[in-house]
C-alpha cells in the first residue's frame, strides 16, 4: 500500500476528509469510490498496514522493559497511563501527551492516537446497533434535544458497513439490541457458558452473548481471520480486524483518487460569504511548520470528537466569530462518554479438567437490561447500562511470585490456576449542556494551534447508576455460584471510557444544534462531521459502528448533492 502524497498543483480536490481514524478511512473509501478526488489530511505521521507495524511479531521477552513503560515513557504519556491499556508494545500508537498539552478545569481523560488510522489501530472493537431505545430517548424523557433520525434512518446502512467490516457475533432477537450482519460468533469457554445459563435462568429479561466485535472469523475481502494471538493494537499484520490502515484507506487508494497528506494539522476551514460556503482548509505542517491552503467542493470533518469541535471552534469569521456554524451556541457543549471501570469478579470451583485455546481477543456481553419498559423502569436514574467481560484461568504468569527454582517448579508454571470471571459496567452519560470544551488561546500545541480546555464531569444521574451497576454484577455472579465476590470501582475522569461524544450534535433546529439529520454543518452546506462530535445522546453501547454507518450515508447523501449541483 503506498499512498499518493504528490499534491495537485493547485491543490484543488473535489472532497477534503480531515482525519484518518474509523470515520475518516470510510470517508475516505466512500467518496473515492464514487469518483471523488479526495484529499486526506492527517495530524499525525504515516503509518502503512503491516510494513508499519513494528511490535506485531514481538514475544514478551523481546522487549526491554518486559512490556511495561520506561520512566522517560511515563513522563511522555502521563495522560496516555489513565487509559490502563498503554505498554511498550503499543505506546507508539498513542499521542505524545508532551506535545499535546490541554486544560483540565474538571478532571478530563483525553486518550488519543496520533497517525494515519488514528484509534482505528488501538479501538475495542466492539460493535452494537443502537435501537429507537436510545434515538427517542431525549424526546420522551425531555432530556437535551431529540435527534433527526431514528433507528429506521441507518438500518440499510448498518448492514452495508457489517458487510464489509465484518462483524462476528450471534444474533439474539432483542428489540433493544438490534441484530445484524454477522460472520460465525467466537466461542464462549466453559464457564462463560455456565454463567450464560444461569444468568439467563435466574433473571429474566437478561441475557449473555459472546462480544459482536469486528474481528474475522472468516476471511473477506483478501483479509485473513483472526489467530487468537490478542495482539490487536500492536496492528494486525492479517487485517483480522477493522482498521483504517487495513481496510478502508487500501479500499480508497486503489480506485487511484486518494491522496494521503500526512504531518498535516488543520488550522481551520475557509468560509466564503458570499456563497455560504466552504471553499478549503488551512493546515499548518508539522514538520516544516509552514501554512498551506487546500480546497474542495465539500469537506468532511473527521477529526475526531474534539479535534472537529477544535477545528470548528477555531474556524472563525466575520460571519462564525465564535466558530464556524455556531449560532446555536452549543458547538462545545454536551460532551458525553461512557462511565465504566466498576462492576465485580469472583472465583469458581469447578471445570478444573477444562481449558480454552488461543488468546481470544474479545469477551462477554451482556446487554442492557434496567429501563426498557416499565416491568424493569428504576425510577432512581434514567437510561441504562451493559457489561462486557470474560471467564479465565491462572496462567504461568503466577509464578512470577512464587518461590522455587529447578524442574519441580517448572512442572508447575505448566499447571493452570484456578478459574474466574470479570463483569465490567459501561454506562450511559446524559448530554449535559453545561459539560463542555473551549478554546485555550492561552496555551499552544506543538504546531502552534490553541489547545482545548475541559470543564466536564459525571453527575447525579451517573452516580446513582453506578451503584445498580455494582450491585446487579456482583448479584449475578453470585447466582452463578461464584465464590470471594467482590466489587470494584476505578471511575477516573470522563474520557477514559475513549467514548467521548457530542459537542457538535445533531438536531432539527438550528437554534439548538450544529449539524441536521444528514450531518451537514446548518449554516454551511458543504461541510459534513461524521465522528463522535454528531452525537446527541450517548446510548450505552459502543458508538464506533454507529459512526462507520452515519459517515457511509452522508457521503452518499453528499454526492448526489453534488451530483444535482446543490454542493
């Protein structure tokens, strides 16, 4: 795969698609394969599938510090730790936190991948239908503003994302959940099984599946399945899972119309007031810092939640002075994201003649059972959560604290421990209007551009939730005869979830929102955003799907805009 870097001389494109990352790649594919000249801007350096990915292969012992961070690396990605997912193997995926420096008014975990894929590379690949549950939500409960579409709106495209991602999961027939278009599901192991059975048995109206997760349990599209090796965000170097840089970018490159820039922070989008409109994009090199001028006939902002709204917020003009298509006010308002890191674990006697083969990249879930009608409505909060998780046993690693030394302690690094299982809540965040993002013009990025202030936090409604969440987990496996039950709860700040959401939302009325049903900015037809800015409710489901499917449908709509000479 080698990307097209050679720019147009007059650096002129038929479409623009700022950002790389799940919603930009489909962006990307969409519009070169109707016949777009589309130029790719990206922060970040150029990461090539495969040839890019340096750790892929690496065992355990090859690394220096054994996979942990050196002291120099816990200074660079201070940030990047509150994750808990960052390591050695994958720290070069993450955003330098030096050189990428934000306000804090209220505790915000910003974690950000920083190259050609952007989180495509890091994501959990988890990927849920959301249901008229969540896209009517706001209008019945009065929450917020109620949003353009409905379930009905993206279903076909749902599918026509599913069919080429490929999604592996197991249809379930649960109106909250809606199913899709699945590959063949990964296993449950045996205790998964057991707890699947008698959660189903002991709760009704609750279920447990096996994650519906865009990991190949066949091949597709000359992309290999998955081989169990749970080494997903050093980069896959089989394409078993969804990535920028392994699917949707490769797809783009081939019809001949991409052109990748790289190293390419976008300073703002260029209006025209005299025809309401989008002409380009200012960008400033990263590396040479110089400024250059793109433009394009239609723009598409896929910088992800907050580097759109940065983006738009720094757009300003005579017409937009506090940010390109900002009458309403709320552009930076109603940032969302998922609370988790609670729920329970305990242990269980049993199945001690069993294993399971491989590192499964993928876990439980069991979907959101509080709220979805009156027989399970819990008048103490609104909305709901799921869980995702897995069953496990002990491995050789236990012996790292053990004494012995010689052939009998060898022996028994080879002899499993015992068996035991986690369930992790994720939760839904109302979109609280005075959760927010504002320009820092105070304080600067490596490229020179203003920095985002954070002023966001869980409330009551989260709170109140989080102690059903705990309760409800430890209950279940208890009844699933789990032994030292215990819960936990390791909130951190909003943003950890890597869920954030919201503060461009989608709505019916300009007054009150940023973009309309089609995702076009209202007072400025010819710029689209497609990521996790759109959002004008979090549901409790991971959003990344729901993304890939708003993005296809906007460049559709777009092109025959284009088409009928109306953009």
């Amino acid at each position: 795969m080698n990307f097209i870097t050679q720019i147009n001389a007059d650096h002129t494109y038929d479409a623009i698609v700022i950002g790389s990352g799940i919603s930009g790649g489909w962006a990307a594919k969409e519009l070169c394969e109707k016949g777009l000249k589309t130029l790719v801007l990206e922060r970040g350096r150029m990461v090539r599938h495969v040839t890019d990915y340096p750790t892929m292969n690496n065992e355990h012992w090859d690394f220096e510090h054994r996979g942990r961070l050196s002291y120099e690396d816990t200074q660079k990605y201070h940030v990047q730790l509150r994750s808990g997912f960052i390591n050695e193997a994958n720290k070069h995926f993450h955003a330098n936190d030096l050189d990428h420096p934000y306000t804090e008014v209220k505790r915000f975990d910003w974690i950000r991948g920083d190259q050609v894929g952007g989180r495509s590379l890091l994501w959990g690949k988890q990927c849920y239908r959301w249901s008229d549950l969540d896209f009517e939500a706001n209008a019945k409960e009065g929450i917020a503003i109620d949003w353009p579409i409905r379930y009905k709106d993206i279903e076909n495209w749902y599918t026509y994302v599913e069919k080429y991602v490929g999604i592996s999961g197991e249809k379930m027939g649960l109106p909250h959940l809606p199913d899709g278009h699945f590959l063949p599901p990964m296993d449950l192991n045996c205790l998964e099984k057991h707890v699947k059975a008698r959660i189903e048995k002991e709760f009704k109206g609750r279920y447990m599946t096996i994650g519906r997760v865009a990991h190949l349990t066949e091949p597709i599209n000359g992309r290999g399945k998955c081989q169990y090796r749970n080494r997903c965000a050093r980069g896959c170097p089989f394409g078993a899972y969804f990535s920028s840089n392994a699917v949707t970018l490769p797809a783009a490159d081939a019809t001949g119309n991409l052109t990748m820039r790289p190293d390419s922070a976008v300073h703002s989008i260029i209006y025209d007031a005299k025809t309401n409109k989008a002409t380009g994009v200012r960008i400033i090199d990263t590396v040479t810092h110089e400024t250059t001028e793109f433009y394009a006939r239609v723009i598409f902002l896929n910088a992800s939640t907050l580097g759109s709204t940065s983006i738009l917020l720094n757009s300003t003009s005579e017409r937009f002075p506090n940010g390109m298509g900002n009458d309403s006010g709320e552009l930076g308002h109603n940032l969302m994201d998922h609370h988790y890191r609670l729920g329970a674990m305990g242990s269980y006697d049993g199945f001690e003649d069993q294993y399971y083969k491989g590192r499964r990249p993928n876990g439980i879930y069991i979907p959101r059972f509080r709220n979805l009608d009156e027989q399970t409505r819990r008048p103490e909060f609104l909305r709901g959560y799921g869980y995702q998780g897995s069953g496990g046993r002990g491995n050789w690693g236990g012996g790292v604290n053990s004494e012995g030394i010689g052939a009998e302690f060898k022996e028994n690094l080879f002899k499993p421990g015992g068996w035991g299982m986690t369930l992790v809540g994720f939760g839904e965040c109302l979109p609280y209007h005075e959760n927010k993002v504002t320009l820092n013009q105070n304080l600067k990025d490596k490229a020179g551009l203003p920095t985002l202030t954070f002023d966001a936090e869980f409330k009551t409604n989260e709170m109140t939730m989080r102690n059903y969440m705990k309760a409800d987990a430890a209950e279940m496996l208890e009844k699933a005869g789990f032994k030292n039950v215990s819960t936990f709860d390791h909130m951190g700040g909003i943003g950890v979830g890597i869920h954030e959401m919201g503060t461009a939302r989608m709505g019916r009325d300009p007054k009150t929102s940023v973009l309309n049903a089609n995702n076009q900015v209202h007072a400025v037809s010819n710029v689209f955003v497609t990521d996790g800015a759109c959002m004008t409710s979090s549901s409790c489901v991971n959003p990344s799907i729901t993304y890939m499917a708003l993005t296809a449908r906007a460049a559709d709509f777009a092109v025959q805009e284009m088409k009928n000479k109306r953009l």
